[in-house]
C-alpha cells in the first residue's frame, strides 16, 4: 500500500529469522515465512502494527501471535471494527459515565482501556465508521482516553493491531478513511498473502487440520487439494478439510471424500430462464457472450439455426441486438 504511510522500511534483502518450532501459524513458503518473521521481530515493540490480507488469509491468527510473543501484561481485545454502532462507537471504546447520556444508567469502561497493558487488535479497520475516526486518532497522538461525561483523561497503556482487507487505499483516496489514521496504526505494515500466493502452504495446512480431527490425508486427496482454487483461502481451506474428516470411517481422507466435501459448500449454480437452454449441457448465453455476440457463428457453435437462436434468446426477454452494445454482455433477464 502507497499511502504515504510514515511505517517501518523494511528491506527485502535483509535476513528474517525463521519462526520458532512452536509458532502454530503454517509457514513453508518464503512469502509467509517472511510475514512470520517480520511480526516475530517487531512483537516485542510498541509500535502499531497494521495486518493487510485478503479474507480467511490468516489476519486474527496473526494478531494473537504477535501479542503472545509481545509478552504483554495484559489481554488481548479483540474488536471487529466495522460492526460497531455508528452512535455507540464512543461509548464501546472510550467507556462513559453513569447519566452521560439517556440510557447511560452505569458507568462503563471502554474497550480501550479494558485492554490495560495488553492489545488492543481492531479488525475490519476499513469498515470503521467515520463518526469513531477522529476520536481514535486522538487518542493514537496523545495516549489519553477521556470517557464520555468524565473531565479527566486517562493515560491508554495498550498496543494496537489493526487488520484491513487489500482495499483500504482506495477508501482512503475517497475519502471514506483518514489517511493520518492510517499513518497512526501503520508503525509497521505486514502483508499476509493470499492462499493462491503460497500453494506451499496448502497440503502443510490441510494435514495439520486433518490431524487435529484425528485423521490423515491420502496421497490423492492432497494433489486435489493443490488443484483446487482456495478463494476463501485458509479459512475455506479448514471447513472442507474439517467436512472431509466427517464424511468418511476410515482414518484417512479419501480424495471422493474431499470432492463431495467441497461441493457441500459451493455456490448454487442460477438456474437458466426457460428457453436459454440449448443442446444438453450448453448454455445459450454464455456461447453467445463467448463469440461477441454473433448470433450466426455461436449458433454454429452450438449446432442449432440461426433462427432457432434467436428465438429462444427472444422467448426469455433478451435482445441480442441490445446486448452486443452494452459492456460486459451481463446476463439481464426482462421479465
């Protein structure tokens, strides 16, 4: 991210130390190998750290981690940042006093200082709402909390881990998140890649799951694994390992085992509107799309006329005519 953020350099070349024989995040390639290293080095620290990674990458085992190897005398806060309520976002994180205001009938402490010495770790920080934003910055430049209704500040002695998904710099360029926020909680910045860029990851993970359930992998589930693309990542990764272990007796998951697993969870295909389906197994629309939509070379494609094409493209409400003009050619049912 190119934020202007003032975080850590960190240079590439520099030599990261390899996790401990402890450490329960899975790191056999050198891009997650050098996320662990970096939060290794920098737990012991004060400095914010800011987690960036696509959902189910790993964010939240992350922020534990880096707290348990801070060794912090407190505990960790977890917050999810964005299902906060606009109106009570002062109020959950700052804490309040007794008749701040209607409904405030007992004093209460806020997330913030609950944390004491320990972390505060603020997930979905993209979705944290606008009206909390210039509150948490102040509190970030001057480590103090005032609670609503109080005149005295107290001193906030926490660390804070913040986690954001890959979008947060375009929230920023629209203005939608504070880029001095941003700067505050980016001390150091650690990217967790995607499952997709560690595919040496994959089987290393899987058998960890499969043996927390009691169970080992057969050699062809794991090559189906490989093949198979994870865009939930680490956490779809878990359940369909996790359904496997379930759906067989044995002790060893079988690859049909694994398949009929993964097709538990996969989305529903949209069923086609009478009169888009072609010849078995043909979907009149996506050959239409695929060839540009000319009509005459996809019927060819297909093995139907011209005419009979267009008819049943007519008789579920499409004009291909209109289609052809229109960016993306999106399935677009009048009904």
């Amino acid at each position: 991210m190119s934020s202007g953020a003032e975080a850590v350099p960190v240079r590439h070349d520099t030599p990261v130390p390899l996790p401990p024989d402890d450490c329960p995040i899975v790191a056999v390639s050198a891009a997650m190998r050098r996320a662990v290293g970096l939060a290794l080095r920098f737990a012991p620290t004060e400095l914010p750290v800011l987690l960036v990674g696509p959902t189910g990458s790993g964010k939240e085992l992350f922020a534990r981690q880096i707290h348990t190897w801070s060794r912090r005398g407190g505990p960790l806060v977890d917050v999810n940042a964005g299902a906060l309520p606009r109106e009570m976002v002062e109020s959950l994180l700052f804490g309040h006093r007794r008749g701040a205001f209607t409904g405030a009938v007992q004093s209460t402490e806020g997330l913030v200082t609950a944390a004491g010495q320990g972390t505060l770790f603020l997930d979905e920080l993209g979705a944290f709402p606008a009206e909390g934003q210039a509150k948490l910055l102040r509190v970030l430049e001057c480590g103090e909390v005032r609670p609503l209704g109080e005149t005295q500040n107290r001193p906030v002695r926490c660390r804070f881990i913040a986690a954001v998904q890959d979008d947060l710099e375009s929230k920023i360029a629209s203005g939608a998140f504070r880029a001095d926020l941003y700067q505050r909680l980016a001390g150091v910045v650690i990217r967790i890649p995607a499952l997709a860029e560690r595919p040496e990851d994959i089987v290393p993970l899987a058998r960890r799951f499969a043996f927390e359930q009691g169970k080992v992998l057969s050699v062809e589930a794991e090559v189906a694994l490989v093949a198979q693309r994870w865009t939930g990542n680490v956490r779809e990764l878990r359940s369909a390992v996790i359904r496997a272990t379930m759906l067989g007796e044995g002790g060893s998951v079988l690859e049909s085992e694994l398949r009929e697993a993964i097709a538990l969870c996969a989305p529903v295909a949209p069923r086609l509107p009478r009169g888009l389906a072609g010849p078995p197994g043909v979907d009149l629309v996506a050959h239409c799309r695929a060839h540009g939509w000319d009509i005459e070379s996809a019927a060819e494609a297909v093995g139907v006329s011209r005419a009979t094409l267009y008819r049943r493209l007519r008789e579920s409400g499409i004009d291909p005519g209109r289609w052809r003009s229109e960016p993306g050619h999106g399935l677009r049912v009048e009904r």
